[in-house]
C-alpha cells in the first residue's frame, strides 16, 4: 500500500488516485473482514523478491 502520510499535495494525480482507491478499498475489506485482517504491508521500493525482501516483509507481517 501507498502509505497516505509519505504523499504530499504536490503529489502526481496518479499517486493521488491510487492512493483515494486504496482508501475505498480498505474501506470495503475493513467492513467484510474486521479484526480478521491481520497485517497492512506497504508499498516498497522493489517486488518481494529474494530473502532480504522475505525478512523485510515479514517484519510488516509479524511486528515485534
């Protein structure tokens, strides 16, 4: 996810979009899911890929 705090005003209207669709989505995920939802991973810089991505994502997954 795009993390809506890291985007400024002055965002690229794409950026803005996705980042208003990801917020009607979680919405919608948040009323059929409720507590059930477990983790929200960002969005990184690179696909999840390799081990070091692995670890990176499962520090978002399975905060200690």
């Amino acid at each position: 996810m795009i993390q809506k705090e890291q985007v400024g005003k002055d965002a690229a209207e794409f950026v803005l979009n996705r980042v208003k669709m990801q917020e009607e989505h979680m919405e919608e995920i948040w009323k059929i899911f409720g507590n059930q939802v477990r983790a929200i991973v960002p969005l990184f810089e690179t696909e999840v890929k390799g081990s070091k991505m692995l670890n990176r994502t499962i520090g978002h997954l399975f905060p200690r």
